[in-house]
C-alpha cells in the first residue's frame, strides 16, 4: 500500500474537500498519494446503531440503514452548499464538518439521537471532535475523495482517526478522549431536524448473477492488492455492482414510505406527511412507468445514474463493499479470504445473500445530484461484520 502522506495540515477553509483530487473508481480508493490531510478544526462525525445485530433480525435491517444515513442526511443539508466527506456503512457513518458548523453539528447531531430513539425506536451513538484532537492523540485523518460521477461525492479515510474516534464513541480507548467525544444529551431541544431528501424507495436489489456478496476487509499490507484479488476471482465486469438498471425495481407504494413520512414530517401530523410522499411517489411511479423526460427530469438518466452514484466504504485499515457475485465463484473467494487471515495477513467477514437494500439521499434528481448508499441483505454489513468478531475471538482463544 502507498505511504500515507504526513506533510503539515492544510489551512482550514470551506473547500477543502471540493478541491481534493478527485477518485473516479473504486480501485482510485486505493491511492493513497491523493488523499490530503485534513484541517487541525474540521470536526470529525461518527455514529453507529447500539444492538443493530438484534435489530435486523427482528427484520427491521431497512430501518438500520435509514436511521444510520440519517446523520448524513442532516448534517449535508445544514452545511450546504458546502462538500462535506461522508462514509455510510449499514448501521453508521462517518461525516466531517467545517468549522463554522461544528456547533449547530453537535445540536443537530443530538437532534438526530432524540429523533431516532423517539420515532423508530433505535439508540444512536455518537462521537465528535475536531481533527486537531486526534492528533493530539496519536492518531491522523487524511482524505480520499470518491467522485464516480461530477457532483457525486463520498468521502474515504486514512490516519487511524476514525477507528480512533469510534472506539472512543463506544467508551474504549483514553478516557481524556472519551469525555470530549461526547455529544450532550441536553442539546436535542425536540426540535425537527432536516432530512430532506432521504429516501428508500427501491425494492430489495435482486441479484442477477447469483448472490450479493458482502465482504469487510480488515489489516491487509496491501488492501488494493487484496480488493483487485478478489473482484477477480468473483470475474467482475460490467455487471460488478450491485445497483443496475435490470436489478432496479419498485413498486407503489414504496415499501419503505413509511421511514420516508415519519422523517419527513418535522414535527407535523404523521397522517400527512403519509399521505403527501404516497402522492409524491405515486406520480414518480408513474413517470418511471412512462419512461419519458418530464419538467426536466428524465428517468431513463436518472436510472443510469444511480449505477453510478453508489457508495464504497473505506476507511483506515478497513474495506467494505457489496459486489454481485456468480454463486460458484464464492467459494474461491472465502478459501483465498482463509488462506490470507491464517497467515495473518488480514481479518475478514462476509455474509451471502439474495437481494442488496439502497437507502437514497437525493439532492436535485433532474440534476444528477444524487447519491445513494448499499448494504447487502439478511443482515449485509451488520452480519459480515458479526463474522469477523466471530473469527477473531477463534484466533484469540488459540
């Protein structure tokens, strides 16, 4: 793996993350002389669900996803029009902020907290500081920009800062570091945050070539080398990802309405909010059923956008990603997964399944700004994730 650069921080600025290089491709991720180090005062954002295990097997995995793209959704509207980085991974997320935001940040964040514990039921973990702070700490953030297409962005990790501030967001690590992580509860006033724009409205993506595969890489020397490997053995192509146009389907109304009215409402009666994103699909349904460009928007475009504008996660020593993958091709994947984590070159988890879920934060839909961000179904990070402690206790009880 390339060395992390370690010249001195940039000046802080509003643009930082607009002016980094840009990394079109999943395997650009992996470059590392184009990340940037971070400014000392961006604040760094983690959140993950507490028993999100025990959530998804209650079957409520689409609520996960929801709940964890919430603080994206509402930290990247209060910061408009300014870029921020943002990682989805199933059941969290990693986001920074500049300066300027990083009071309303907080509130918004424990907004968020209140909002998800309140109305699906869910607690939501969260740690926040400034970059200066990890560093101070020992650890480094250092940013990757992942652009697929003009507009689209999400942001990729290096340094050891996030692994750092996730630790500390779960109680672990210096307990210096594990009070000023903490976000109070006293500043979630009840106030409605903004979600605009978060949505899921697709059906379960079904697999096309055989299983969604996904995968959680930790530890590699070399993650590229191991990324490369594997999407090999899986004979990837053109029909690699996940989201497709013939794996794209929905139906009315949108099985996920529901998590789309209860975030939407914003203090409002729940009836309305029902009924008003039951109209809004219905005539969505209705234009994708038609085919044709309609004030602007066309959804034969869209839907070749959306191949595009998905997410890849990674982040410090860790890669996740959801891949169709041919069914036979899946036992020569985990035999070179073993082969490598008995070497001790890597820790691993995988999980096999027959449909991917997208979760969906639309910005401007006739404008091509839109993102959306995929976990593989019956339990997809969550689950893959359960495997690898699974695998490391076996390891450590040896």
């Amino acid at each position: 793996m390339d060395a992390i650069r370690t010249e001195p921080p940039q000046a802080s600025g509003e643009n930082f993350f607009a002016e980094l290089p840009r990394l079109a491709g999943a395997s650009d991720t992996f470059d590392t002389a184009r990340y940037r180090p971070a400014p000392d005062d961006w604040e760094l954002v983690v959140t993950d669900i507490v028993g999100s295990t025990k959530a998804v097997a209650e079957g409520r995995h689409k609520t996960v996803n929801f709940v964890a793209a919430m603080a994206i959704a509402a930290l990247k509207n209060l910061c408009a029009p300014t870029q921020l980085p943002f990682l989805f991974g199933g059941d969290g997320s990693v986001v920074m902020v500049p300066p300027q935001s990083a009071a309303a940040a907080r509130q918004a964040l424990a907004r968020v907290r209140g909002f998800a514990l309140r109305e699906f039921g869910m607690q939501l973990r969260v740690g926040v500081c400034p970059v200066r702070l990890l560093r101070e700490f020992g650890s480094d953030v250092v940013v990757g920009r992942f652009e697929p297409t003009p507009g689209n962005h999400f942001g990729v990790f290096q340094g050891g800062g996030v692994a750092m501030l996730e630790a500390a967001a779960r109680g672990r690590g210096d307990a210096a570091l594990i009070a000023q992580v903490a976000v109070p509860e006293t500043l979630d006033d009840g106030e409605a945050v903004d979600l605009d724009g978060l949505s899921c409205r697709w059906n379960p993506l079904q697999s096309g070539r055989g299983r969604m595969l996904t995968l959680i890489l930790q530890g590699a020397a070399d993650p590229g080398a191991i990324h490369a490997r594997v999407m090999a053995l899986a004979r990837q192509g053109g029909a690699a990802a996940p989201v497709r146009p013939d794996t794209l389907r929905t139906g009315w109304p949108p099985k996920g309405f529901w998590l789309e009215a209860q975030a939407s409402r914003r203090g409002g009666a729940l009836w309305i909010a029902v009924l008003k994103v039951l109209a809004n699909t219905l005539l969505a349904r209705l234009i994708f059923l038609v085919g044709r460009p309609v004030g602007g928007f066309d959804p034969e475009r869209y839907i070749a956008e959306i191949s595009s504008n998905t997410d890849f996660c990674k982040h410090d020593d860790t890669v996740s990603f959801v891949i169709d993958c041919p069914q036979d091709c899946i036992a020569a994947i985990k035999a070179y997964l073993d082969q490598r984590s008995a070497a001790g070159e890597l820790r691993y988890g995988m999980n096999v399944s027959e449909t991917a879920l997208m979760t969906c934060l639309v910005t401007a839909a006739a404008g091509g700004l839109h993102v959306h961000f995929v976990d593989g179904g019956d339990g997809g990070y969550t689950a893959a994730a359960k495997t690898m402690k699974a695998q490391a206790a076996q390891v450590a009880a040896r």
